[in-house]
C-alpha cells in the first residue's frame, strides 16, 4: 500500500512520540498519537496493536478487541501478540472455551508467552 513518503514521516513522528508516552505510563497521551498514526498508515499492524494494547491496560476490553481483530484479520501473519491478548480478555471475560483456539494460532504464529496459558487451560 502507498501511502506517500509524507504520510509515512508524519505517522512515524506521531508512533515515536505515541511510544514516549506510552514507557511513561502516560496511556491517554500515547493512545491519542497511535490512533494518529494508524489514521495516517493503515498498513502499519503495531499502531493498531499498540492501541489495542493501551485499551487493554486502561480495561477497555471491547475496544482493545476491537483493534486486536484489526491485526488477526487484516494481518494474520504478524498476528501472534494480538491473538494472546485476545485469548487473556477472553478468559478475563469467563469465555474458556474460546482461549484454546486463539492461543495456538498464537504459538503458531511464534508467539512463545502463549505457550504457558496454553498449558495452563487447554490441556
């Protein structure tokens, strides 16, 4: 996808500053320059993981699904990390039967932390 070299700087510019915030802990901050860059570059799967991720920590569990299934769907070879967050908000959510599928596709995809909670509830 082209997105022209100038939208491509600017939402480099907004994921770096989005990243500063985010190792400050200051989440709001970083989730208003990641939905920035993703706006700006659609093909870039970690801004939409990264917002995925800081909904996640501020238990916006539909909102972070929403960005997760983002990744899984729209880049599901780069999507091991989202599909283990996925399978987390689904047992935080009671949803057991449903982590099995999401954490192997996880592991598959080379996402080693899967492992553990695989073991853990999908025997």
């Amino acid at each position: 996808i082209k997105i022209g070299e100038s939208n491509f700087i600017i939402s480099k510019g907004y994921a770096d500053t989005a990243k500063g915030h985010f190792e400050k802990e200051e989440l709001n901050e970083a989730l208003k320059f990641y939905i920035k860059a993703s706006s700006l570059d659609t093909g870039e799967y970690t801004y939409f993981e990264n917002i995925g991720l800081i909904y996640f920590k501020l238990d916006e569990y539909e909102l972070a699904l929403e960005n997760f299934e983002k990744v899984i769907d729209l880049f599901p070879k780069f999507s091991g990390k989202s599909l283990f967050y996925k399978a987390v908000i689904l047992l935080d959510l009671g949803k057991k039967k449903e982590i099995c599928i999401s954490l192997r596709q996880s592991l598959r995809n080379g996402f080693k932390p899967a492992k553990d909670l695989l073991k853990k509830y999908c025997n």
